[in-house]
C-alpha cells in the first residue's frame, strides 16, 4: 500500500512539473497520472 501511494505521489510531482500551456492540457496530465495511479495499485 505504501509503495503504491509512493508511485502514485512521484507521478503526481511528474505531472506537476512538465509544462502544460491549457488548462484541458493539465486536466489531460492529470487524468493520466490518475489511470498511472490505478494501475499501479492493482
């Protein structure tokens, strides 16, 4: 479980820290990291 919510809080940062220059861009960054979050956690 721990290494899960590790995973995805890295993914997060990631998201976080690549340039985005829309706002659908960000809300698309963070969709994915969320999918990359489940993933992980199954």
């Amino acid at each position: 479980m721990i290494k899960s919510l590790t995973i995805a809080a890295l993914l997060a940062v990631l998201a976080t820290t690549t340039a985005c220059n829309t706002v659908k861009g960000l809300g698309e960054d963070i969709s994915s990291v969320g999918r990359a979050g489940e993933e992980a956690i199954d």
